[in-house]
C-alpha cells in the first residue's frame, strides 16, 4: 500500500521535507495557509553558514553544506548559492580573542572550518571595512543564497516528484481516526495520513498543543533593509562578535542588512511590522563598519514572521504525545542553511522512525512545558 504523508507548512523545511518523502516513494501532500514561503522561508537574509553555529548544530550544517554544493541536482537549480565566505569581524583585541577561543574549541572537537585571521587578512577580504576592525573568524566556503529562489526550486522539485501542494489551507486541527491513521482538519477539508509533520513554522507551537502537547517557543520578526545598488566592493557575508549584523552584497549590486534587529510580529494576523527604531540602529551598525554606507539611500525595508525557542535550537523529532506527528520548527533565525538535511532527517523520521542524520540534540522533549503535579 502507498504510504500517505501531508506536511503542515509550505515554508522551505516543509517543501524540502515533502520532496524527501516523495523521492522515497510515499505520497505527498503540504497544507500550507497562505502561498509557499510567506513568511521566513521567502523573506530572510539568505545566509548559508555554518561560522558561529552553536556546537550541537554543526554536525547537521555541516551535512547541509555538502548538500548545497550540489543543490541543483538535488532540485534543479543552485538557488543563487555563493561560495563566497562568511566574514565575523572583530573590533577590538578582548573580541580578536573570543574568536581565538571559538576557533580552539571548535579544533578540539574535531571541526576545522572556522579560520581566524589577522587585520591585513581581513583587509584583503574587506577592503572597504571600518580601520579599528583588528581581525575576524573567517569561513571561506560559507555563503549565502536567494532564499525565494530557493523556496521555488523546493516547490518545483517537489511538484516533479509528484507532491500535491494545497495553498490557502489554514489547518484547524489534528485528530487520530478509528483505524489510528491522523486526520488533518483544514477550513477547507480535510486529509487523512499515516504520517504527519509539522513544518508551519510560527504556528506549529498551536499545532503541537492541538494533540495536548506545550512546546516552549516564541516568536520573533527579524528586519531586512535593502538598499540602492552600488559598484561591487564586499565579497562575503559580514557579521560581528558584539553587535547584531548581517551584512552582503547582492549579484545586483544592492546591499541587504540584516542580522536580527526586531520589528513587532503578531502571529494572531499573521503581520509583522518594522520598528524603525531598530531600523536606524541596523543602519548605524552597517555604516560603523563600512563607512562608504553613509548617505547610501534605502530602498526598502520588511521583516517576517518565524518562531524562535528558548535556546536558539530547533525542534526536529516525533511528537511526544501523539505517534506519527513529527516537529521540525523554532529555527530562530538560522534555519535557511539546515533546510536541505532537515528536510532529509523529518523524511527518515517519518518513514523508519529514526535517523542516522545528527539531530538528537533537538529533540522536543527538552522544551516540554510540564503542569506542575
């Protein structure tokens, strides 16, 4: 008998996950409220990283990474994916040292792609970067991509593989049949499934408890600006050690500047509004490092909604109350580079139960809200 699986959420971990199990041969298909990549997935800053990951994540970036390399076979186009290195600048010796410390831990446990160098080597990476800078941790094989490009090129791939995507099915709640199949309940039908996964980003939290299951998450709505284009003059990704920033260049030679700065979201009507505030606190930061930003006109400004845990870890492992619903959701931030494994680890998860791909670190058990007995 064909396996059936729906996936909530049309975001890119949903897409990814979806084509995973379509390839394995089950039958497919992702509910996703509004149109795919609505809300972080479409709309972040693209970064393809594994510098300054937590620990327990570079297993799994790692993993990522060597499917990014070969993205195109995998769904039919790179995504506008750019080796061209990420760059965490220091600004002064007491952060120059912090990365010295980052990158020795890391060597100890046996990761090697973390590079500290020195001012004259920063300089050559960014010629046009800010003079106290007095080194940085350098990943030169990290990068970034389009990230609607690559939400289309999940959606394609996953179409090709005979997944069905329904849009503008808001799912309502989770129910076990009489035959101990689970049934999805949408405003607009309903689909019935062996396997369930639960990729609706912002939202999954109220999925989770709709089989009586609290999962501790938030939410958080990081800012983008994007600017008038400029003659070429950055190369990779920039970031720092003590001030939030996400800073890179575009093909088109417009700069996108993020990296965290907080405008207002409200999951209730799925807006996220910019804080301007924060905004000219982003613009500030970028023009400390890269003076030639000054007067530089923006064009643009947005930010989306996505769920954010307690430890800045993802979700990703089987319900712990209801068998057959597998999480993959609180990316906070940095989910874009994981998607491609994370897609491939639910898939597995969902279809043998268990997985070889590193994920145990980011069981759901650990952020279970218990009643007090």
């Amino acid at each position: 008998m064909l396996e059936r699986a729906i996936v909530i959420g049309g975001g890119l971990h949903g897409l990814s996950t979806a084509l995973h199990l379509a390839r394995s041969g089950w039958s497919v298909t992702v509910l996703e409220r509004r149109h795919v990549g609505r809300h972080s997935s479409g709309i972040n800053a693209g970064g393809v990283r594994r510098l300054g990951r937590d620990v327990r994540e570079i297993a799994l970036a790692q993993v990522a990474h060597e499917m990014w390399r070969n993205l195109r076979a995998l769904v039919g186009d790179d995504g506008g994916f750019r080796p061209s290195g990420q760059v965490k600048v220091a600004e002064n010796e007491t952060e120059l040292t912090a990365l010295e410390h980052r990158a020795t831990e890391l060597r100890a446990l046996g990761w090697t792609h973390e590079e500290v160098v020195d001012r004259a080597e920063t300089r050559r990476l960014l010629p046009a970067i800010a003079p106290h800078v007095v080194g940085a941790l350098v990943v030169r094989d990290d990068g970034a991509a389009d990230p609607m490009r690559t939400v289309m090129a999940f959606r394609h791939a996953a179409l090709a593989s005979g997944v069905a995507i329904e849009e503008g099915a808001s799912v309502l709640a989770l129910e076990r049949t009489a035959g101990g199949n689970l049934r999805v309940v949408a405003d607009r039908g309903s689909w019935e499934a062996t396997r369930v996964a639960n990729c609706a980003g912002a939202w999954a939290p109220a999925i989770a408890r709709s089989v009586g299951e609290t999962i501790r998450c938030g939410v958080k709505a990081s800012m983008m600006i994007v600017t008038e284009r400029l003659p070429r003059f950055v190369e990779p990704t920039v970031s720092t050690v003590a001030r939030p920033l996400s800073f890179k260049q575009t093909a088109a030679g417009t700069v996108l500047i993020g990296g965290g700065h907080q405008g207002r979201a409200d999951p209730a009507t799925e807006t996220a509004v910019v804080d301007v505030r924060n905004l000219a606190r982003a613009a500030g930061i970028a023009t400390e490092l890269f003076p030639l930003m000054r007067g530089v006109r923006i064009l643009r400004s947005w930010c989306g909604i996505e769920a954010r845990t307690p430890d800045d870890l993802p979700v990703i492992g089987e319900s712990t109350t209801c068998p057959g619903l597998v999480h993959s959701f609180g990316y906070s931030g940095h989910g874009f580079q994981l998607a491609p494994a994370a897609g491939a680890a639910v898939a597995e998860i969902m279809m043998r139960g268990r997985t070889n791909l590193p994920v145990a670190p980011f069981a759901p058990a650990r952020l279970i809200e218990r009643s007090a007995a």
